[in-house]
C-alpha cells in the first residue's frame, strides 16, 4: 500500500483527476437562487438551529455535580452553568456559521453539476447574416448632368468594407471640368463619396506611413456625351445613422488660363444613401491571417479569396542613423490571391504595417517589425 504523503495534493493524483477536470470545465459564474428556494433552504437552517438550541437548553438545566475534597466534611456546591454559558453562545455561533457555509457549498456545488450551461465557445456574439447581396444603387438629374452610386448592401457594421460604384455622365451640350483625376488615387479622384454622421463607438484604421509629397493639380475633362466611372473603397468607421452623398467639385476658368472652385448643376441634388451601422460584426464575416516566415496568408471563405483588398506601408532606418525612409500603395488595391510576401527596405529596424479585408468583409490589420 502507498504510504499517505501529505505534501502531495489530493487534486493531482489519477483517481481525482477526472472529477477535478469535469468541475473545472462545468464552472461558470454562480446561478441564483428564486426567492421561493431561497426561504426553504433559510427555514430549514432555523429548523436545525432551534433543535439543537432546544436539546442544548435541557442539557443547561440539569444539575451540576458537586466539586470537593475528597474528606467526610461537606463541602458546598460549586456552579460551573455561569462560567460555561458564555463558552456554549459561543459554540453555538461557530456551529450556526459552519452550517450555514456547508449547505450554502453543497446547494452551489449540485448547482453547478447537473445545471445545463450554454458554450460560449460555439455560441457567436452576433448571429452570421449570410451572404453579401445585390448592390443598392441610387441616381438623379439635373440640367443635362446624371449622377449614380451603387453601393454594398446591408447589413451594415462597423469596420465593414464598401464599395460605391460612382458615375457621372453629361446629356447637356456644356463642357465640364472638374478637380481630380478620372481614377482612384491617393491624390482625390473627379469623383468620390463623403461620409457623414454616426457616432461611438468608432473603429480606428491601422497607421499607415504616407510620404509628406506635394499632389500636383489633376483635372478631369467631362465633354457632352461622356461618362466617367469610378470605383471607391470605404471602410465603416463610425456606428450608427451615416449618410453616404456621392460628389465632385466642378471648375471654372479665371483670367484666361487659370481655374477655380465653380457651382455644378447637382449641387444639393448628388445622390445620397442613408445607412444604419452595427457596432459588431456578423460572425460570418470576419477574416483573419497567419503568417510563415516572410509571407502572410489571409484566412478567408474560398470565395472571397479572390477578392481581396491590400493596404500597406514600410518603413525603416538608415543603417548610418542618418535618416530613414518608407513607401507602400497609399490605397486599397485587389490581390489576386491570399498570400503576400514582406516588401523590401534598405535599412533596419524595418516595420511592415499592413490590412486585408474584401467587400462586405471586416478589415483586419497588422504589422511587423525586423532588425
């Protein structure tokens, strides 16, 4: 027989292990009580106190037995009741709060065991909302200018990426010219889409490194009978209601060769989509990334894969401590699968900042940093 080891806790030997296991995977916060369950266990609590203090009086009650010498002189009475009631009340309180802390750990106990609890583990916080669907388009017109915005259609949540689909064609016979370039860049584009309203909470986008040079002046020639079409990408940052108003800044010349801001006939008339945006994401569309040595691969559902959207930036620090320099795309861009490889850098202390997401999808983020 194996000699008894008090130094050993009992929890880590085998014949206590699966029970130690089977509580530890079953706890979870405390259940309460009913009220109703509540006064039975109080009442019978009262109902064990008031016997034990009725046994304990007859118990006081009967005489003491008498205390001498031992010689053939009588001796009085000596009355140890006074001196061992105050030691008894105290007894009494001890065995009160002992009971009390037993049945309250034997009911927690039972609870605990044979109570059916939900898994949080395979239970998600909000319900998956399927697929993304047909896109939300809405268009106006006004003297001879047509403008039209698709949009990803809803549900809506917070760090979801949209695209809007932007058009602007001209019916009328007037040559406009508006400010940016007729394409997505950095710079501003002719078209683009202002986002309006929302509140707490918001989501932050990752830092990107931008390089601090000039835009140079881009304008866009809309002649009578053309049609420019842009494609933006926007990530939800705030909750709530949000507008989204389609845009552009239309130009006039000024001293011959020179331009400046001018009314556009759909000003106050652009086409305007008001949303409501959820503060979580749908279970379903989240994705996440792993990375292996200089690749990153996004974890994403087989069909979005080849959709997916890339923001990055790096930078890093002159070798000499002289400096340091940076680069990236400055704008969301399609990659054609899920894996991207670490850009370079000359210099140390490189640090790669990067987001995936894809339309309807959240946008997840990261970085790296290398000596």
């Amino acid at each position: 027989m194996k000699p008894f080891d008090d130094s050993t806790p009992e929890e880590t030997e085998v014949q206590h292990l699966e029970l130690v296991t089977m509580l530890q995977r079953t706890y979870t916060k405390p259940v309460p009580l009913a009220p109703n369950e509540q006064e039975q266990i109080i009442a019978r609590v009262r109902e064990r106190l008031l016997r034990t203090d009725q046994l304990e009086t007859l118990n006081e009650n009967k005489p003491e037995p008498q205390v001498g010498i031992a010689d053939s002189t009588p001796q009085m009475p000596i009355d140890f009741s006074k001196t061992a009631r105050p030691v008894r009340r105290i007894m009494r309180l001890v065995n009160t709060l002992a009971a009390v802390l037993v049945i309250g750990a034997i009911i927690g106990a039972s609870l605990l065991l044979f109570t059916r609890h939900p898994s949080t583990s395979t239970t998600p916080a909000v319900p998956a909302v399927g697929p993304v669907g047909t896109s939300v388009t809405v268009h106006t017109e006004r003297d001879g200018l047509e403008a039209s915005m698709s949009l990803t259609s809803g549900p809506y949540f917070l760090s979801e990426m949209l695209a809007a689909d932007l058009s602007l064609t001209n019916h009328s016979h007037t040559t406009y010219s508006l400010a940016g370039a007729d394409v997505e860049r950095f710079c501003g584009s002719a078209l683009n889409v202002d986002v309006t309203g929302g509140s707490a909470p918001y989501y932050t986008p990752p830092p990107m490194f931008y390089p601090p040079i000039p835009c140079p002046f881009t304008m866009t020639i809309l002649k009578p009978g053309q049609t420019i079409h842009l494609r933006q990408y926007l990530p939800l940052i705030a909750s709530g209601h949000v507008t989204l108003t389609e845009g552009a800044q239309c130009l006039v010349k000024v001293n011959g060769s020179g331009t400046t801001n001018g009314p556009c006939p759909l000003d106050g008339h652009w086409p305007s989509i008001h949303i409501n945006v959820n503060s979580r994401v749908p279970s379903d569309r989240m994705i996440s990334f792993h990375r292996s040595g200089s690749h990153v691969f996004v974890d994403a559902p087989g069909g979005v894969r080849s959709r997916l959207l890339y923001l990055y930036s790096v930078t890093c620090q002159d070798f000499h401590d002289q400096g340091g320099s940076g680069t990236g795309n400055f704008i969301w861009e399609p990659i054609p699968t899920n894996e991207v490889n670490e850009p370079g850098c000359s210099g140390k202390n490189v640090k790669w900042t990067f987001a995936f997401s894809a339309v309807g999808y959240s946008i997840v983020a990261g970085s790296y940093t290398t000596p």
